[in-house]
C-alpha cells in the first residue's frame, strides 16, 4: 500500500505547488502555455526517445500486454460511441477517449509498480505501447481533424512525420530495434531535457486548476462522469476478465494487469489537450477525478489480488 500512496503523495505535492503559482501569477499570463509547449514539443519527446531508445522491445509482445492492449481498445471504444451517438465532436471524443483508457504509467505507474508489484520493468509494455502505438493514432487523429491547425491534404497525412510526441516516440523505437548504443555525450543531454517533462506537465496542470469550476459540474459533466468511470472501474473490470477467462492469468501476472489497468488516466493528456486547444476543461476534470478515485480502486485491488 506504501507504493500506491507514496506515488500520489509526490503529484499531489507537485501539483500544488503549480497551483499557487497560478494562483500568485507568479509565471505570469503565459506561464501555463510556456510550461505546456516545453513539455510537449522539447521535454516530452526527449524523454520518450530516450525511454525507448533503452527499452527492450520484445517486452511488448505478451499476454499481458494483449490484456492492456484490449482492455485500453474496449473502454475507449464505449467513449467513441457515446461520442458519436451525442455529437460530441471528434477533438472531444478523441481526449475523452484518451481519458478513458490511457494510464499513467510513468510519474505513477512506476513508483507503484515498485512497491505493490515489486518490478519497475513490469509497466515498461504498458508505456511501449502507449507511446509507440496509441500517442502518434490519437494526436494524429487530432491533427487530421483540424485541431492542430489547417493545412493541405498531403500536409495532415505527414503529420506523423511533424509531431514531436510521435517523432520522439517513433525514432527511439527504432533506435531500440535496431540495437544501437548512443554515446553518453548524446544520451545524457537528452536524458537531461526529457526529465523536465513530467514536473512541467504536472506544474501546468496544477495552474490550470486555479480559478477553474469544481470538477464534473461543468458543461462537459458527462463526457468527464463517463470517462472517469471507465477509466476508473471500466477498464480494471475489463482486464480482470479478459486475464482470467480468455489468456488464464492467476497470481501475480494477473495483480500486474489489472492494478496497471486501474492506474489514473495520465497528466499528459491535458498537456495534449492544451497543445490542440480542445477539450481542456474535460481533460483536467476527467484526469483529476479519476487520479482521486483510483486511490481507493488501487489499494482495494491490491488486498483482493495481492
């Protein structure tokens, strides 16, 4: 239980420390753009290069990954529906979806990966495959629909090509598959920049709540609801189905993937929203109320499957 609540100590306490900021201006009118575009277009890509570029790939492929892969595939596909169905918009529906499935696997998944699962390495499959996979379709998507800006037909299908997030992620995978060792006077700086991501996406996350409606009572109350009980309930219920039914996981494979799968959505994914100026509110909302309900989720998953 240490591992769980010693992990949400230190966000908390990052993240109020970015809300007196907003709250005494002390970074000025811009200080939360500033800090939301160092995280997303130098910071962010730097740590996911360096990440992969370390990683072992072959760790993606297994059945507890399939379990994430799934689980992640179900509970934004309910979001995706309910998106279209009430006209929600695709900018909307793309971060609500996000919300939905994508944990945060690094600044908490880590920490609780160490002390409840006893393996750092454990959520290395679970960040592979967001990164690699799930980042570059969504931001994608997003470019493609309109909310990164305007631009030709030839332009919005290169947008892979163009996205620092997807870039970062892209060329440290194939740095990986490749087995090349970068030299330290590379690597380091790199490694440098990229660990000024997550304090900057949690900074800005916090100022952003300066000021800002008690979360799931505003105009996006229902995509917020909708995404935090998925994300919260949805998608360890899932998981724990999928790994005992279909892939026959029991002991420890199986506390793995559903303790990752009831993991908070990922402070990121405001930072995503910000960049593309959609969603923001729910993003924030959806983030901060399943990041406190999955406390409970965590430690009550720990007991029944630990």
């Amino acid at each position: 239980m240490t591992g769980v609540l010693s992990g949400f100590a230190v966000i908390a306490v990052v993240i109020g420390v970015g809300y007196v900021l907003g709250r005494r201006g002390t970074l000025g009118e811009q200080g939360r753009a500033v800090l939301t575009g160092l995280a997303f277009t130098v910071a962010g890509p730097a740590l996911l290069f360096t990440t992969l570029a370390r990683a072992d790939l072959s760790t993606v492929f297994s059945r507890r990954l399939l379990v994430t892969a799934l689980s992640t595939a179900a509970v934004a596909g309910v979001f995706v529906a309910f998106g279209v169905l009430r006209r929600w918009g695709v900018g909307r529906t793309t971060i609500g979806a996000l919300c939905s499935g994508y944990v945060n696997s690094g600044n908490l998944g880590i920490p609780i990966a160490v002390y409840v699962l006893g393996d750092a390495s454990l959520v290395a499959p679970v960040l592979l495959f967001q990164v690699v996979l799930v980042t570059p379709v969504a931001l994608t998507v997003l470019d493609l629909s309109g909310a990164g800006g305007k631009g030709t037909v030839a332009r919005r299908l290169l947008t892979p090509l163009r996205n620092p997030i997807a870039v970062g992620s892209l060329s440290g995978a194939v740095v990986s598959a490749a087995g090349w060792q970068l030299p330290g006077p590379l690597l380091n700086p790199l490694t440098l920049i990229g660990d000024m991501s997550v304090p900057a996406a949690l900074l800005a996350f916090g100022m952003s709540l300066h000021g800002s409606a008690a979360p799931g009572r505003g105009r996006d109350r229902g995509p917020v609801l909708l995404s935090v009980a998925l994300k919260s309930v949805g998608q360890p219920l899932v998981a724990w189905v999928l790994a005992t039914a279909v892939f026959g996981l029991r002991g420890a494979p199986l506390l793995d993937v559903v303790v990752t799968a009831a993991l908070p959505g990922a402070q990121n994914l405001f930072t995503y929203a910000s960049r593309y100026r959609v969603a923001e509110s729910l993003a924030r909302e959806s983030v901060l109320l399943s990041t406190v309900v999955s406390v409970p989720v965590l430690v009550g998953v720990a007991a029944a499957l630990g």
